[in-house]
C-alpha cells in the first residue's frame, strides 16, 4: 500500500516502521497495525509504501481502503539499521514479506559503495517477495523455498554457511519470520560475524501502540554488562543485535532479568 504523507518520508531511515489505525471511527480494534516500510519517494511531496498480508480483520480492513481514504498513521518509528563507515560486503537475509523492510537499507548501502548480497527465503515460491528487486539491486541473490518451488530446494539454515564464506559477508542484516531471525542470529555469532535483526514479525504480533506506552511488545535483550533487561521491540528495535536477544525466551520474564527475582540489585542501564 502507498500513501502520501510527507512528514513521514522526509525523516524515513531504513528500518524504522509506521503504526496504523484500522477499523475506522467506530470498531473495537484499538490495537494499531506496525508494519516495515518497504519505500518512500518524493513523489507527491512524499510517499511512503509498506507491505501487509491481510489475513486478520485489522488488515483485512486495512487492504479494503480505496484511493483517497484517509488513514490514522504514525511514523517513522523505531531504532533504524546501524549502517558500516566504510565499505563492507554486507549479506541481507529476508524471509517471506517481512524482506520488505530491506530494500530501503539495501539503496542506502549502495550509497556507501558496500556490497549488497541478498537471500531471500520462503516455505513456498508465493510466499517470496522482492526476487526481481534483489536481483536488480544486489551484486548476488539467492531464493531459497522449502519445497524447491522457486531457486535453490532447501532449508536456510542448512545454506547459509556456504553464502557467508561464498559472498565473503562482513555484516549481516535480517528481517522477517522470528524464527528465521533467531537462526540467522545463532549462525553469525558462531562464526563471528556482526548481525542486526528486525523484529517485523514479533513487533507486528505484539505491538499496539507503537510508541512504547503499552509495553506489549517486550523482550528479553542481554546488555554490555551481561545482565538481561526487557527492552521494548517498538523503541528501543525493531532492530537489535541478533546475539543479544534470549530467543528461547521471547514471550516471558526471565527470572534473572533485572526487576526479576532472581536480578542482581543493579542501576538500569541504556539498552543496547
């Protein structure tokens, strides 16, 4: 979906997101939609375009507006992608729709003359999205599906060793399914390699409002210090570093996170 609001377009980095109310003046939805910005443009004084599946009553709603409705959006929201000060090969890794969130990092990488390398992956070929753009974009692409329906027959996880060490990846960066995230994240830290995650999925299942008021959307996230603070995805993310979130234990308070417990008695320190 594409829509004219310039305010949002003119401070858009990649990575942040947009909250949007659905269901109109009168419904019970009161939880807003946040969803990865895929692109903006300056046309019209400024667009900006995200990509939804509609497969809920909010979105559902959402994918029935017409042109010229007017939408009750916030934006942008959220910590951007952190981008290297000099060149770097630079691996995104997208699963499903949740890729659109990186091609807007993949244009302001190329303006930092870094390699871009993609891979996309999906359970089936229609679950992929962007193939033809990352071709375009990226210096490689790589489609990988489940049931072999579209590029490479696989499991990311068992493919993504031999993509590092082929495109020589100095940084990665990943968004989409949280599962996917979590594997990326246990694959770079094992061989060392800096990545930085966009909760799209988690923010989009667990956020409300979007700008940190309803605390819906905490996670577990390990500070410098060592110990564990519940950070939340719409603020303080979407995006974190991939090996600092307990993946294991999305979804509760561990008992040694700090309030917790079990927590050492110590000040509250800057999530990272």
């Amino acid at each position: 979906m594409t829509v004219v609001a310039p305010a949002v377009a003119e401070r858009f980095r990649p990575g942040q997101f947009v909250a949007v109310a659905v269901g109109g003046e009168h419904t019970s939805l009161l939880a807003r939609r946040c969803l990865p910005v895929y692109e903006v443009k300056p046309d019209y004084g400024g667009t900006v375009e995200f990509v939804f599946s509609a497969d809920d009553p909010g979105s559902r709603w959402l994918a029935s507006r017409r042109s010229r409705d007017a939408l009750d959006l916030i934006g942008p929201l959220g910590r951007p992608f952190p981008l290297p000060r000099d060149p770097a090969a630079c691996l995104l890794i997208g699963g499903a729709h949740g890729s659109s969130g990186l091609f807007a990092l993949a244009d302001a990488l190329r303006q930092r003359d870094c390699k871009v390398h993609f891979v996309l992956a999906a359970p089936h070929a229609h679950q992929v999205y962007g193939a033809l753009s990352a071709q375009r974009i990226g210096d490689s692409s790589t489609v990988i599906t489940r049931d072999g329906s579209l590029g490479t027959a696989g499991m990311l996880p068992d493919l993504l060793p031999g993509i590092i060490d082929r495109t020589e990846a100095d940084v990665i960066y990943a968004a989409g399914p949280t599962g996917l995230l979590s594997a990326v994240s246990g694959i770079a830290s094992a061989l060392g390699i800096p990545c930085q995650v966009s909760l799209g999925e988690l923010l989009g299942e667990t956020g409300a409002c979007g700008i940190g008021v309803c605390a819906s959307c905490v996670l577990p996230v390990i500070g410098d210090d060592g110990h564990t603070r519940m950070v939340r995805a719409c603020v303080e993310g979407p995006v974190l570093r991939g090996e600092r979130i307990r993946w294991n234990d999305l979804g509760t308070i561990p008992l040694d996170a700090l309030g917790g417990p079990r927590a050492p008695q110590t000040a509250l320190e800057a999530a990272p």
